[in-house]
C-alpha cells in the first residue's frame, strides 16, 4: 500500500446522490421568492454550510434580508429537502460506493465521513452505513464551511492520523480546496473540468480501486 492510511468521504455527491435534492429544495425557495436558479448557479453552493449557500441564493435574486428573515428561510429551504430525502434508503447509495468503503476498511485503511450537512447522521442512518466509518464529523461539529479545511483536518484528528496520510474524496470544488488547505491528497468525484486541481478525478467511486491510491 501506499503511505495512504485513512480516507476522508464527503457525504452528498460522494456516497448518495442527495446533491439533486439541495438543488431542487433551493430552487423551489429561489422561486417562492420570484426568481429562478440553474443548476449552474447551484455549482457554487455544493458541498458549502446552508447560511453561506443562502447568502449565494440571496445575492443572485438580489435580496437583502435580517439574520432573522435569513433563519426562517434557511428552515423553510431545509423542510423541503428533508420532505425531499424522506423516502430516502439503501438503493440511493451511489454505485461502487459501499463495495469501496468495505475494501478499504478490510484493507485496515481508517474511514472517515466528512460533510458539511447537518442532516449527514439521518442520511447515514437511512442508507444503514454509519458502522462503515470510524469517525463521523458533520455539520453539526464544526464552524467553518469548506473550502476552510477544519472539516476534514478534525476528521483526520479524531482518526489519530497525519493529514499527509489521508485522502479526501469530493464532489464539490469548494471540498477540494479544503482538502488541498489542509494539506491531503483529493480524489475529486465528477467533472474533471470543474476538479482539475484534484490528484486524481473518477466519475464515481465505483470507478475506485485501491491500487489508484498507491499513485497519488
Ligand atoms: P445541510 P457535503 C453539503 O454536504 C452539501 O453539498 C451542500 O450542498 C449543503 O448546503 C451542505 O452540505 C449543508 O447541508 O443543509 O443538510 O446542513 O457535500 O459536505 O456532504
Ligand atoms: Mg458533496
């Protein structure tokens, strides 16, 4: 093996395809307050915290709201993705992503979930994975959103593992310059045009194989 021993998941667009219900959960919101978002504005809200993503929302309608105005859409904007992700179960988990997670771990590399969703323990829980991970750190644990890297570097923390020794997998551009801040190789997961500062771009973990982590 490498001197990888410890890989670091983002959650949405990594492990399930949830990145399809922020967006269309932002969307209504953008449209109760009359204007439309496409799924090119929404690029820049993934893997980011719900306030920062609604300061994005806000500034491409124009708006200027109190903090308090912001809290109830920030609510209203998360009641519809969870009625969005409420049927939400094991045939949602992207493809190849639990068969990588079992090798890994049976490879005795550590596993950690990092994510900006404060929903990241409901999801887990619905897919059945959280006994995949040996850490899970979410939104709920940490302050600053990516691309800040204090998600994963309190990843590689709680693991007891040198950043230098992890690989992040992201789907987000914003996750991939986090992870390069904290000093971690990065796996980015999708378009290699918008991950081109990644080590390494899949389509998708089923596109994995632990031999690729050996050349990072
Ligand atoms: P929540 P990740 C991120 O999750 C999403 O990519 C991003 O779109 C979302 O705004 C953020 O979580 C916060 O999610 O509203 O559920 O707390 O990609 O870091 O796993
Ligand atoms: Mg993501």
């Amino acid at each position: 093996m490498s001197r990888i021993s410890a890989c670091i998941f983002d959650l949405d667009g990594v492990i399930v395809d949830t990145a399809k219900y922020h967006y269309i959960a932002w969307k209504k919101l953008a449209n109760d307050l009359g204007f439309d978002f496409s799924e090119q504005e929404n690029e820049q809200l993934k893997g980011i915290s719900r306030m920062a993503s609604l300061d994005i929302l806000l500034k491409i309608g124009k708006i200027k709201l109190s903090d308090q105005e912001k809290e109830i859409l920030a609510t209203q904007k998360n009641d519809y993705y969870l009625s969005f992700i409420k049927e939400i179960g094991p045939e949602e988990i992207l493809p190849g992503a639990k068969d990588f997670l079992i090798a890994a771990k049976s490879e005795g590399l550590k596993i950690a979930l990092g994510s900006a969703s404060k929903n990241a323990m409901l999801i887990l829980q619905r897919l059945e994975l959280v006994d995949c991970f040996d850490v899970i750190i979410d939104g709920t644990k940490v302050f600053k959103a990516k691309p800040d890297p204090e998600v994963f570097l309190r990843g590689a923390q709680e693991l007891g593992v040198n950043p230098d020794n992890c690989v992040v997998f992201e789907d987000a551009e914003s996750g991939v310059e986090a992870a390069i801040k904290g000093g971690m190789k990065v796996i980015g997961i999708g378009d290699s045009k918008i991950l081109h500062k990644s080590n390494l771009v899949v389509s998708g973990l089923h596109e994995m194989a632990l031999s690729k982590l050996q050349a990072l």
